[in-house]
C-alpha cells in the first residue's frame, strides 16, 4: 500500500533563517506530487505541484521554492522565511495513470518567530 | 484560477442530527472529493466522485456529483461527536494535477 511520509511534524524558526521541509512517497510510481499551505482555520491554499523529476509548477509567487530530486521525493525549501510564511504545510501525492485523488501527509506546523 | 464556494462555513449540532454541506463552483470539474481534517492532522478522504449524477455512499455519509458537474454535497447522518472536524471538498480538472479547494466546513456535535 501507498503512504506518505512528511516531516518535522513542527518547526520554529527565526526570520531571516532558511527552510527546508521534505515529502516521500512509498508504494508508487510517477505520482503527482504537491505542496499546500493552511493558514489557521483556512482553507488549503496550493504552493507548487509536480508530475514527474525535475517539473515544479508554481501556483503562488512569493519566497518559496519546491524540487524533486526524485521520483517519490518533493522538498518544499526557502532562503529567508518571512513571519508570514508560518502556517500548516502540507504535502500530498495523487496517482498520475489513472486519474486519483489526492492523499495527504500529516502536515508540518511553521512558526516563524 | 476556478474558485470552489462551499458552504456553510460551520455548523453547530446536536447528536443524532443529520448535517448537509455544498460546494459551487463557476467551473465544470471531472471529479469532486470530500475530505475530513482532525486538529494538527492532514485531510483524509471520505469519498471521492467521478461521473455527475453520481451518489455514493461511505458509512453514514453521502455524497453527490452534481449534474451540471458544477457542484456537489455531503451528507451526513445521525451525527456523532467523532464526525467533529473540518469538512473540505475538492474539484479536479482531467489532468489531475489541478484540484482545488473549498473553505471548509466547520462542523461541531453536542453530545
């Protein structure tokens, strides 16, 4: 079976520090993957998606940046953190052939202080 | 980018009432979720739809895919204060890598 595996779990950081949060997925091949980022009691706001090694789409400009190095592997990263980057992030992979819903990690809670 | 109105925004009920949530959207999509988010947890999905018209069912809840594709409900029957959380829908297009979704719905049981 698939699952997904996203940490830390909770993260505080200073502003100005960098960031980096990492996502892999077992039991699949060639999934879609994404970043989302939650903001307290809000709805899910989509950062970046992928469908293959290296293709990174961006939904939302601001300071962030997302890679896949690997097929299962997608890293949500940042040079400087700004106090509103702090929220609930959340990476989630969807089967690629056919078409599938979205499954969700269990998410990393940013505060940047 | 198509924006999903779901609604309401949040409920307050007693045990054993049955709750009914919708979402809208200006957009057709292919396919329509329904997610349930737990405190500090990620969305799990409770049901997932894929031809309009479509009604299935999971346990105490029911969801439809709308006819017009445009929209979809959830319902859910004889609540229990475990069905407490964040409901979520989600519309995808046919290419999968586009899903977008509602505010969410706020549910809360009395016991």
């Amino acid at each position: 079976s698939q699952t997904i595996h996203q940490w830390p779990a909770t993260l505080v950081q200073p502003v100005g520090s960098p960031l980096s949060l990492e996502c892999t997925v077992e039991g699949t091949s060639n999934p879609n993957l994404y970043w989302y980022r939650q903001a307290a009691g809000r709805g899910l706001q989509l950062l970046f998606y992928s469908v293959g090694i290296g293709q990174i789409s961006s939904e939302v400009p601001q300071n962030l940046s997302a890679s896949r190095p690997q097929d299962r592997q997608f890293i949500l990263s940042s040079k400087k953190l700004l106090l509103s980057d702090s929220g609930f992030y959340l990476c989630a992979w969807s089967p690629l052939r056919p078409v599938g819903p979205a499954f969700f990690g269990q998410g990393t809670r940013l505060t940047v202080v | 980018g198509q924006q999903l109105n779901q609604s309401p925004q949040s409920m307050f009920i007693q045990e054993g009432e049955d709750v009914s949530m919708n979402c809208t959207s200006s957009s057709i999509f292919n396919t329509w979720l329904w997610y349930k988010q737990d405190p500090g947890e990620g969305p799990v999905l409770l049901i997932a739809l894929y031809k309009a018209g479509e009604l299935t069912s999971n346990g105490r809840l029911t969801a439809q895919f709308g006819i017009t594709r445009k929209d979809s409900f959830l319902n859910i029957s004889a609540s229990i204060p475990s069905d407490v959380g964040i409901y979520f829908c989600a519309g995808q297009l046919y290419n999968n890598n586009d899903m977008r979704f509602g505010a969410g719905t706020r549910l809360t049981v009395k016991p």
